[in-house]
C-alpha cells in the first residue's frame, strides 16, 4: 500500500532532461502546497477559527489536478497555473483574515520563485507584476475600509503559526531554487563536456578522413558549393603536376576538360562513374575514370562536391593493344576459313575420283573372283569416304566461320526423311550388337527446311550413340508440339553409353572439342560434328539441348520449326509470317510448296 502511495507521488521521468527536472522541482512544490493546505485546515479546525472553510478542499483539489497534468508533461502550464493559484489564495487571504497583516501575503514571494523553478525570465517578471499588483489590491481594499470584521480577529498565536508555515514553505522554495541552479549548472557541465568530447571526436574523424584522402592513390579533389576547388590530395598533385596552393581557390575547369559549363556538369548525373578528362598543369589530356558525389548541409542545402578520379591511361593503352589484337585474331581466323575452304575443295575432286575407281576396282574384282583383294578395296573405300566426310565437315566449318553457310530450303516429307535416316546408321548400330528403337508417328506430314542439313545432324547424333554405347540399345523418336503460335517438331535421340559430366557437357558443342583426352584416344573423332549440328538448327530457327549422366548416357533433343504446307494455308497455327522470321527468311511466299502457292495465286 505505501510503496503504491510512494509511486502516485513520486516525480515523472519525461523525455526530456530539462523538463525531468523542472517536473521534479514542481512536484516537490505541490506536494509542499498540499501539505500546506491540509495543514491549515487542521490548523482553523483547532483554533475554531470561522470563514469560508470550504476553500481548503477546493483548492486541494486543485492541486491534485495540477500534479495529474504533470504527469501528462504539461511542465510550464502546471508551474504557472501554481503561481497563479498562489496569488488568488494570497490575495483572498488577505482580505478576508489581516489585510495588509495577513500572513497570506507572505506567499507573494513564493508565486516569484515559481516563475525560478519553471526556469522562464519572462515567467518571473510576469509574477513579479502580479504579487505586486495584488499587494496594492489588497491596500487599496483596507484603505477603503471594507475588510471583513473577522479581518481583524486574528490572535498572536494564530498569526505566529501562520508566518512559521509560511516562512518555512519559503525556505522549502527557496531550496528548491537553489537545487534547481545546481542541477542546471552540473547540467550545462556535463553538456559542455559531452559537447568538448564531441568536438575532439569530430577533429579526430576530420584528421583520419584527411589521412585517409591523402594516402588514396585516386585522385581527390574536393570542392565548395561554387565549385571552386577547397582541397587536393597529394595523388592529385602527382597527376597533375600542380601543387595544392596553385589550386586552391581557382575553379574546377582548371582541370576538368569539360563542353559544358562546370556547375552544369557537376549538376547532372551523367559525370557519376564515367570516363572524363583531366588538364595536366603541361596541358595534357588524362583520361580518368571519374565519379563524384555532393555533399549536403542542414535543409538539404550544397555545401560542397568530393570528386575522385583513377589514372586509366594504362588500361586505354591495354583496351587499345587487345582491340588490335583482336583485329588481327579476326584477320588470321578469316584467312584460316579462307585457307580451309580452298584446301578442302581442292582435296574433294581427287578424293572423290580416288572413291569412284575404289568402287570400279572392287566391281571389277568381285566379277574376276578376286576375293583376298575385295577386302582391301573395300577398307580403302571406307577410308576414303571417312576421309571425305572429314574434309566435308571442315568446309563446312569453314564457311560457317566465314559467314557463307547458306540454307537450301525444300519442302519433304518427314517419315520419308526419317526412315532413310534409320536406314542408313542400322546397319552401323547392329554391328555393334545395339539394339535400334525407334517412336515415330505415320504421319508427320511436310516440314519447309534444309533436307540435307536435317539428315546430317541426326547421322551424326545417332552415330555418336553408336559410337559412345558399348552395350544397351539406342532409342530414337519424334514428336509434335505448339510454342508461340508456331508449330515444332522434335527429334529425340539417347542411348546407354558413357554419358557425360556438366563440365564436359559444356564445352560438347565447341569445334575441335572431345570431353577429354581419354575419349578421344578411345573412340577418336574430330569434335566437329556436335558443333556443326549446333550451328545447322539455329540457321533452321531451332536448337539442340542435351542431358547426360557419367556411365548411364545421353540424351539429345533437337527442335526445327514445323511447316506443314496444309497448315500453313488453311489455318494460323503456323502464319508465314512466324515462320519466316524463324528461319531468317525476307519473302514468305518462298516457305509455300509450288501447288500451295498455285492454290493461294
């Protein structure tokens, strides 16, 4: 119960210090008022003293209202409704028990150093002017003769207990005053202390940026809100060629190689993170790597710009050297399909005739009965065919390198394309002991692409499969499917041989590329078939993807655009105009077969 009572009475603790301790002092006031009240109260009830009784708890209940609206932190209204209600309980006081004798008025003094307490000068003048201005009123109501008879019936003892109260409650105030000066003098102490601490960390700070500036090997050059430069570090003079004080004072354009107006320049936020230029103190234009930031004051006004700028003329003399090499790698790489192509064209024509005496030797043998040399004519034959092939695909590669790959687009049937396709690699599979499967729909219907490129590519996915299974079966499907408006069609080749980790899956459609030395020891190759399957169905407006597991196999997925000729007049499900911008086409008439294209005519 008393520590509850202790707690309603004791001081708040507010936001603010200062207003802490003034809530503090005020409260020790009107508890000592309370205190006060209650004890004159008692005191009229011993004595039998008569008179308007009922003010006693009037205004104790306003005090307690007072220290309610302390607590609100209504400070500076509660200390001044005190000081008021102080002179009105002064005044009426003396008129109605002493007049000009009346121990009430010795309260005036105690109203004055309220006005000290709340901490206000304006606050004590205005009290000051009010306890004098009811002491006059209180003489002028004696002078006129209209005091109360009871005005005069007080007793010694009555007025010598009144002054020690009131002598007392000054003293209290008067206390109170002093401690008030105390703790704002420590307060205005510690406040100089914190403000000298925060001085010395902020020297410290400014002397740790000005090291830390100095020892940058960029360039800083900090400026003022007029951009006139304040400060360089000493990168800047080694730059530059210019000491700080030739600096300092003279405007930014003394060094910033700039078309505008420099307070434009800085203004826009297209000289953040750029390449500008410096003016050297010998008039040499440094090309720097330029960023800057503006530094803002209270209310969001300019107070100054920190600019930093990187040397970069090593890197321009760098980007410079790569840019003339790679003009002479593009010059070497051009030469080199030039060469290729020359070189494989050249090697074709005897290759092809050195084929076709091969296959006249080995009919001419088989009909004189030379069986021990069909053997022999019929491994040359092969050779050359594979060496053929080889040639082929470097041509090939060549004129991709070159730019003069060129698409020779016909209209076919699919099925009819398919099944020349599994005819020509079963042969190849089923000597290995592999087993061919094969998903295809019966009509797949016409597709308007590069017959020759389509069938290269699947040969060599399916003679890959062949060639990376040592044992399994080999699977091979087709399907159908819509994206974006236009139709597809897929082929779907995968097998059960040696699969591939992400690594080497990678690098699979590189040209010249094997996933590693081992395999290509193992099972040989050029690495060139991937890479120009790749580049075959991108021309065709399609692509080729895969996914592979280590010692589980392989799977590839290629994906053309699908032109069904009857499709593509009757319906919008493939429009010419998609198709065409597929394929890199200009005219879409070229996409319809001849009697399509006599039907829409």
């Amino acid at each position: 119960m008393l520590g509850r009572l202790a707690a309603l009475l004791r001081a708040p603790a507010l936001d603010d210090a200062e207003k802490t301790r003034v809530a503090r002092l005020l409260n020790t006031a009107l508890l000592a008022s309370l205190a006060i009240l209650i004890a004159g109260f008692v005191a009229r009830a011993v004595n039998g003293m008569e008179g308007q009784w009922y003010a006693f708890p009037a205004f104790t209940g306003l005090l307690v209202l007072l220290l309610a609206a302390l607590r609100r932190g209504w400070v500076v209204t509660t200390g001044l409704v005190l000081a008021g209600t102080l002179l009105i309980y002064a005044g009426l006081g003396a008129i109605f028990y002493g007049g000009l004798r009346s121990p009430s008025l010795v309260i005036l003094p105690l109203t004055i150093l309220q006005g000290g307490i709340i901490g206000r000068t304006r606050a004590v003048l205005g009290l000051t002017a009010a306890a004098i201005a009811v002491l006059f009123g209180v003489a002028a109501v004696e002078l006129s003769g209209k005091l109360p008879p009871v005005a005069l019936a007080y007793s010694p003892s009555a007025l010598l207990t009144g002054y020690v109260v009131l002598l007392g409650t000054f003293g209290a105030l008067a206390s109170l005053v002093i401690t008030s000066l105390k703790d704002a003098l420590a307060s205005a102490r510690a406040n100089e202390e914190r403000a000298a601490a925060l001085i010395g960390e902020a020297e410290q700070a400014r002397k740790t940026t000005a090291d830390v500036i100095s020892s940058m090997v960029e360039s800083v050059v900090i400026l003022d809100q007029n951009a006139k430069i304040r400060s360089i570090n000493a990168a800047t003079e080694s730059l530059l060629g210019y000491a700080e004080g030739e600096l300092v004072g003279q405007g930014f354009e003394r060094i910033l190689v700039e078309d505008r107006t420099v307070d434009a320049a800085l203004a826009s936020s297209a000289l953040t993170h750029t390449e500008r230029l410096y003016r050297s103190r010998r008039g040499e234009h440094i090309p720097v790597r330029f960023s800057n930031a503006i530094l803002h004051g209270e209310g969001g006004t300019i107070t100054g710009i920190v600019c930093v700028a990187s040397d970069i003329r090593r890197h321009k003399e760098i980007e410079q050297s790569l840019r003339a090499a790679k003009e002479l790698a593009e010059e070497a790489s051009l030469a080199k399909s030039r060469f290729l192509a020359n070189m494989s064209h050249e090697l074709r024509t005897p290759l092809n005739a050195v084929i076709g005496y091969t296959e006249l030797l080995i009919e001419e043998a088989d009909d004189r009965g030379f069986a021990d040399s069909l053997d022999d004519l019929r491994r040359i034959q092969s050779s050359g065919k594979h060496l053929l092939a080889l040639i082929s695909d470097i041509l090939d590669l060549s004129k991709v390198e070159a730019g003069k790959m060129e698409l020779h687009l016909e209209t076919f049937d699919v099925n009819d394309m398919v099944e020349s396709v599994l005819n020509s690699v079963r042969p190849m599979i089923e000597r290995k002991g592999l087993t061919l499967s094969s998903e295809v729909p019966p009509r797949l219907g016409f597709i308007h692409a590069d017959q020759t490129k389509i069938r290269q590519i699947l040969i060599n996915l399916l003679g890959n499969a062949a060639k990376f299974t040592e044992k399994g079966e080999i699977r091979f499907a087709v399907r159908q499917g819509t994206r974006d408006d236009l139709l597809w069609v897929q082929f779907l080749v995968s097998d059960t041989g040696i699969g591939m980790s992400e690594s080497q899956v990678s690098r699979l459609f590189e040209a010249f590329t094997q996933p590693d030395a081992s395999v290509a020891r193992r099972f040989g190759g050029t690495g060139l078939g991937l890479a120009l399957s790749r580049v075959f169905a991108e021309m065709m407006g399609g692509s080729i993807t895969v996914r592979s597991t280590p010692g589980k196999g392989s799977a590839f997925k290629v994906e053309l655009p699908y032109l069904d000729p009857t499709v593509i007049s009757s319906s919008g499900h493939a429009r010419p105009d998609l198709v065409a911008r597929a394929l890199g086409i200009p005219d879409v008439k070229a996409l319809l077969p001849e009697r399509s294209r006599g039907r829409r005519r």
